[in-house]
C-alpha cells in the first residue's frame, strides 16, 4: 500500500474536505425562477452575462478534459525523491477530475434550460476568454505532460508539472474563474437592485456557491503543490513559474480589455484589485522569498503602469 495513512499530507486533508463539501447535484436546483429573471435582462445585459457564462462553460469543460495527464505525470514521478506523496496528490485529482464534471453538467443544464440554447459560440466573440490568456491552453499543457511522461525525465516531469499547475490552479482557476466570481456577483448585485428585489437569478447564485466552494479546494491544493515542486526544484520559480506569471500579469492585468457593459455601477477597478491580491496570495503561499520579479505583484503593477 503506497500511502502511509497515519501521515496524511495537504492533499489528502482536502480530498477529505471534499467528501462532505462536494457532493452537491446541480439536478437539485429549480430554474423556473431563474428562467423568469432572466427574461428581465435587457439584450445587452443578457450578451454581456453571457460572455462571461460562456467562458465559464467552455472553461468548466475544457479543465474536465485536460487534468487525467496531472496523475499520470505524478504516478510517473520518483515518489520517494520528492517531498510530497504522490499518490496522495493522485487520489486528490481524482476527486477534482469528478467535482469538474460537475461544474460542467451544472452549465450545460442551466445553458438548456434558462438561456435555452447550448452554443456558447456567439457570446465568446470578444469575450474575455479571448484576451491572452485562455483556458484553451489547457490542451497544450496536457500535450506537453505526456511529452515529459514519455521522455521519463525526472527534471522535465517536475518542470512540466509546475507549469501545468501553474496554468490550471494558479492563473485558471485562482485568476480567470475568480474573477469571473466577482463579475457576476456584481452584475447580479446591480440588476436586483434595479429591480428593487434582494436577488435575482437565486438558484445560479447558490450553486455557483458551491462551485466556488469546490474551486477554493482546488486552489489550495495547486498552491501547495507548486510550493512542494519548488522544493523539489528551486529554480522552477525562475525558470517556470515567473515567466508565466509575468504572460499573465501583461495580458491580463495591465492590459485594458475593451468590453461593452450594460450594467449601470459596475466596478472593474474593484475586481483588478481583488485579481491582483489573488495572485499575491498564490505567490505568498508557494513563498515570496523565492521570487525574483514577482515578490510583490502590486508593485510590478503600479512600476508598469507608471511607466506607460
Ligand atoms: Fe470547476
Ligand atoms: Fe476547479
């Protein structure tokens, strides 16, 4: 038996966690409600919600379809010459490969039968997922796992992990999808108020609750494996994990993305901010110190900014 069970690691507290918190059904929501808000959204209201639910959507499914290449580079790795356990990780993903499944089916139903239609093609023109940075990626990070599987080079593995867990659970999950929370909390904030009502769209709320409660998880557990890959492998933090840092910090946080937005008080400043601690959060997790450029993200930002 691989795992010592009286030394449970990080990743198998969370797996843990998991069982009680995951085993939500997006089948047990009522979308009537929904359905009937919905229709209360202007044209442009309902494109601009739709944006960002599209890149959910796509997102949702592109991770399900990309993580299996995550255990097989770990089950691939000289468990004893790391400073984690494997199998450990392993048994982790495979509860999160199941919690993003999911997600996706939670999108797919409420794609069907609120927005009643299932292409999210129209909406992610000009959309957000389109600019420097998408879950797109995704596919070539997992071609480029099993690259390094096949080679069996230890080196090439931990380096081609890191930067899988840096795409996914550091910029996909920890920047895109939360800042994605932000927005909708914030157009569904703007359009109950509007309304004069406390809520709308009560059922995607709560279950995009549950979501976020599973991707809090999934966070936790990529920043602690980045931070055992930079343990491992020191110089992964110069050689992997600032160069993509640095690709998003340019496409993303600096650069302006022009988007049409309907709802009147909306805040993008507000979310910057909030994206920009996420990060310093990832950064302070695997450990600052090891950082060259990116130590203090905000003050990158402000230098960049200034200089412009
Ligand atoms: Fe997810
Ligand atoms: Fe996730």
């Amino acid at each position: 038996m691989p795992i010592e069970y009286s030394n449970r690691e990080k990743s198998y507290e969370l797996y843990r966690k998991g069982k009680q918190e995951g085993t939500w059904d997006p089948d047990h929501y009522d979308l009537e409600d929904d359905k009937e808000d919905w229709e209360q959204f202007s044209e442009a209201e309902q494109n601009r919600f739709l944006a960002t639910c599209a890149g959910f959507y796509d997102g949702e499914e592109d991770v399900t379809r990309t993580l299996a290449p995550y255990m097989m580079a770990l089950d691939a790795l000289d468990n004893d010459e790391m400073p984690f356990d494997t199998v450990q990780e392993e048994m982790y993903l495979a509860q999160q490969v199941y919690e993003e499944a999911k997600h996706t089916d939670l999108f797919s139903r409420y794609f069907e039968e609120v927005f009643g239609t299932q292409n999210t093609d129209p909406y992610r023109e000009g959309g957000y997922q389109e600019h420097g940075y998408s879950t797109d990626n995704l596919y070539d990070t997992a071609d480029e796992l099993l690259a390094a599987i096949n080679s069996g080079d230890q080196q090439e593995l931990v380096y081609s992990l890191g930067e899988a867990y840096l795409n996914y659970m550091g910029i996909v999950e920890a920047q895109l999808a939360r800042s994605g929370y932000l927005s909708f909390d914030q157009m569904i904030d703007l359009k109950a108020k509007e309304m004069g009502r406390d809520i709308v769209l009560e059922s995607f709320q709560e279950s995009i609750g549950k979501v976020r409660q599973d991707e809090t998880r999934h966070i936790e557990n990529g920043r602690w494996v980045m931070k055992q890959l930079a343990i491992a492998e020191p110089d992964i933090v110069q050689d992997v994990y600032e160069p993509r840092i640095e690709e998003y910090v340019e496409n993303r946080l600096l650069a302006d993305v022009p988007m049409e937005m309907p709802f009147e008080g909306y805040d993008q400043a507000k979310i910057g901010k909030q994206t920009t601690q996420y990060l310093q959060d990832t950064i302070d997790y695997i450990g600052r110190e090891r950082f060259e450029e990116y130590s203090d993200v905000r003050q990158v930002v402000q230098t960049a900014r200034a200089a412009d």
